[in-house]
C-alpha cells in the first residue's frame, strides 16, 4: 500500500467518486467486515481504484476518467 495520504474508502468515495460511481457488489473490500473495510480502514486513493477495480460497479461517463483521477 502506498504511504502517501491515506482515508478511508468513505472518504474517497465522498471526495472523488460520489458523483459518477455506485458499488453495487463490493468484491474489492471484505465482505465478512464491510463495515470496518469501508469506513475505518485507510487506504490509499490508488487502493481504492483497485478495490473498485474488482467490484461491480456503475460509472458514469467515460471509464477511464475514474482511473485518472489523481489526487
């Protein structure tokens, strides 16, 4: 994991994604303890696009914006 600037999945979502993205199956975060995975354990923004990377998701506009996002 990256050491840069770290939040939680939450705080992601809240600052970059809320917009454009909905998890509709979360497979990139544990699904046994969803709740500490997405709103206490920090993680890296790059951590984040590749928890979503493996999840189903919808987005809106072009794919490639999501993965371009930088902070």
């Amino acid at each position: 994991m990256n050491s840069g600037n770290l939040k939680t999945s939450a705080e992601w979502m809240d600052q970059y994604f809320k917009d454009n993205l909905q998890i509709i199956d979360p497979d990139g975060w544990d699904r046994l303890n969803f709740s500490y995975s997405w709103f206490k354990e920090k993680i890296s923004l790059e951590e984040f696009k590749n928890r979503v990377m493996f999840s189903t998701i919808t987005w809106k506009g072009n794919i490639e914006e999501l993965f371009n996002i930088k902070e």
